[in-house]
C-alpha cells in the first residue's frame, strides 16, 4: 500500500511543529538539570570535582559532536527514523546508567549513548521544519525554540522532585522512559511530498573495484562534503565566528553545571537552587522567540553577527549567524564541521573548571572564568566582523571598477580620460576577490 505524504505548509505541519517544540525540550533542556546531580554523584563514587564535571561534559558534548552523523542518517532514512532511534538510544542510556558502579560506566551510559541519541533526535527534530514550513520557517524555529526554554525551565524541578523521592538511581531510570517519548515525537513526523519524484533503485549496485587510492579519494570527498574544510580555509568570517564560539563555549555551560552545587555549598535550600536553573529557562521562553523573530526579519540580516556578539556578551547564543556567512548549498556541511569543533570546547569546559575548583575550593573562581571567556569572545567576535565588514565595504568599488573595465575591454568600448579629451581603449582587465 503506497505510503501518503504530507502537504508542506498544510495542518499537520503545525503538529510537527508541536512535536519538534516537545524534541527540543527533553534533549536540549536536558542538561541543564545535570548541576542537580553533581553533589549527590560525587559523593556517591568519591569523585573529585573534575572527575565529576566529566559527565555533563561528554554528554552535552555527545549532543553537538553527533551532527555530521545524524545528517548521514537523515539523508539515508528520512527524519522519522532517525529521530525514533535516538530516542530509543537516550532511554537506553539512561536506564543502564542508573545500574551504574563507576563513573566510567556512566561516562559512556550516561554520557556518550545518551549525548548521542538526543543529538539525534533534537537535531533531526530541527531539520524536519525545513521540509514542512517555506513561508512560516522563521516563526517556525522560534516556536519550536520555545521548547527548549519549557524544557530548561521543567527539567531541573522534576529532577529534584524525583532525586529526594527515588535517589539518583531511581531517577535516572524514569529519565529513561521520560526520553522514550522522543520516539512518538518521531512517528508524528510523517514523510513530505517533494517536487522531485523519489529515485527508482532497480536492485543491489555491483561490488566495488575500486583501488585504494581510489577508496581515499572516495573517503576524501565524504569528508568534504560533510565537513567543510575548504570553508575554514578561505572564508575568514565563518572563521572568526567558529574560533569566537569555540572559545566562549570554554564559559558558557559553566553555570548550569555549577551553580546549583555553588548555592547549596552558601546555605541555599536545594529547592531554591534548582530553582536558579528554571529562572533561566523561564526567562528564555520569551526570549528566544523574539530574538528567532527579530533575526529572521529580512531587515535586519545584515546586522545577525552583531546581534550574536551582543548575546554572547549578554550571555545569549543562537546560530542564525551561520547562514549569513556561508553559502547555503554548503551550510550542512559547515554546520558538521562548527558543532565538532564545538563539541571539543564542550568536553573540556568543566573538567578544566572543576580543576580549577579543585585547586581553589573556591566556586567564584569558576564564574569569574565564565565571564571572561564569554566577554572576551564577544569583543572578538564584534571586531573581527567590523574589521571584515570594512574590507568588504572597501573591495566592492574597486570589483565594480574591474567589472566595468572589464566590459569595455571585451567589446573594444573607449571611454573618456579624466585627464584629457583624448579617448584610449583599455585593454587591462582587473579581477578583484573579496575575502
């Protein structure tokens, strides 16, 4: 029986929608609610604050690092399937994590599986809106950013509700079946009908011949296409913008992770300190779609990489300034690359935080760290684009005089010289590049 495709911009997007929103919240929200659990695991496996700050560390790293592969996995069997095995893969680590006897079991249950499915479903959950909304994309992504702000807000008071009640064992084995609903996130995400007919496979290709230096040129081109090295190399804005995130992620999951153990360590209730996180989240609910909106506004495009500085600086984050620097036939591909090299500030933020903490037993250490990785990112960033932004501005009248030059050459055109009546025909042409 022929499967039914779904109209884009019809009903049931809105629905998608409404799933994407609830994907968001329970893999993006979720570890924002890890700070709840530092104390207790700590001392449950006698771990130092480092050795600790691993875990929120590889998960959260998980959830960004896994994007050039859930991106293979999507083109190969569609975002429904993708989204419902990540799903499938978060409950699967958090139920064997709360069996856990060491914290390398929970580094990998945890952390690494965990991180993994939720990047799958949250990452597929974003790319699906793509394909259901055209017209309404913008006002799309920031309802469905909204979620992330309910799950941020929710996560940490469920979390303490359930820590006092069922230990963190007990807790981790309900985030388990929590995450499966991820997977009926997935099955609302019905396939779209496209304007292109699916290609017809008439069986098995043959068996490959292929040398090998013909399988690394294979490997090679793979790569590249899901990792823009290219881009890196010769595109100095989407340079500054990957070196600027990379060094202010080293602040910014700083005080998810230590702020709930900084305010029970001065005497805060621990109900009041979760708290903390929910008045982020909360905050964030009506933030994000307007700072969504207020980018997608066709005005204001030329001016989304200041709003990024300005929000690093204020604390903030949003990637809308990626499609404003590359091209967005290679965006996947430098969107694979970005949230790599994220992913490794990610992994080492904590750890080197807790050392640092470790080394000072002093928690004010670790916030002032935060503050100056985030600031000093921000004017990074701002100057950098100012300073690009100049040169651009610079090389257009001279690419425009080339350009002219150039015509007048190719058809035998003359034009007047500024210094005399007399009219010569130029013959040089100019080419100008922008950077």
């Amino acid at each position: 029986m022929p499967q039914v495709l779904e109209r884009a911009e019809g009903c049931w997007a809105w629905v998608v929608l409404l799933a994407s929103l609830v994907t968001q919240g329970l893999t993006l929200g979720f570890p924002t609610c890890t700070g709840i659990f530092f104390t207790e695991l700590q001392h449950e496996f006698q771990a130092s604050n480092s050795e600790t700050s691993w875990f929120p560390s590889i998960l959260t790293a998980m959830l960004h690092a896994g994007g050039p592969l859930c991106s293979i996995l999507v083109g190969r069997f569609g975002c429904r399937v993708t989204v419902m095995l990540g799903g499938a893969l978060a409950s699967l680590g958090m139920v064997a994590s709360s069996f856990c006897h060491t914290l390398s079991q929970l580094y990998l249950t945890a952390g690494f599986i965990t991180g993994l499915g939720m990047c799958f479903s949250f990452q597929s959950s974003i790319t699906v809106l793509g394909f259901y909304f055209s017209r309404h994309r913008a006002l799309a992504n920031a309802l469905a950013s909204v979620g992330v702000s309910l799950g941020i807000t929710l996560w940490p008071l469920l979390s303490r509700y359930l820590l006092e009640n069922l230990g963190w064992r007990g807790t981790f084995l309900i985030f388990g079946g929590v995450l499966l609903h991820c997977c009926v996130c997935g099955a609302i995400l019905r396939p779209v009908a496209t304007s292109t007919a699916p290609e017809t496979k008439e069986g098995p290709p043959p068996p490959s011949k292929t040398s090998a230096p013909g399988c690394l040129a294979a490997c090679g081109a793979a790569i590249q296409r899901h990792l823009a090295f290219d881009i890196l190399r010769h595109n100095a804005g989407y340079r500054v913008f990957t070196l600027g995130v990379m060094w202010m992620i080293l602040g910014f999951p700083l005080p998810h992770v230590f702020l709930v153990p900084y305010a029970t360590r001065h005497g805060v209730d621990e109900h009041k300190a979760a708290l903390l996180i929910s008045i982020i989240g909360f905050s964030n609910i009506f933030l994000r779609p307007v700072a969504g909106l207020l980018a997608g506004r066709r005005d204001f495009a030329g001016h989304r990489k200041y709003l990024f500085s300005l929000a690093a600086l204020l604390n903030g984050l949003t990637n809308l300034v990626l499609m404003d620097i590359v091209p967005m036939d290679r965006f996947s591909s430098a969107l694979g690359l970005f949230t790599i090299l994220e992913s490794i500030s990610i992994l080492t933020s904590p750890p080197l935080a807790g050392l640092l903490l470790d080394t000072t037993n002093n928690f004010s250490y670790v916030f002032y760290m935060s503050s100056f990785f985030l600031i000093s990112a921000a004017l990074f960033m701002g100057g950098s684009f100012c300073v690009l932004q100049k040169k651009e501005r610079q090389g257009r009248p001279a690419e425009a005089e080339g350009a002219v030059t150039e015509v007048a050459s190719e058809r035998g055109l003359t034009v007047e010289d500024p210094r005399g009546s007399e009219k010569q025909l130029y013959t040089e042409i100019t080419y100008v590049t922008s950077v």
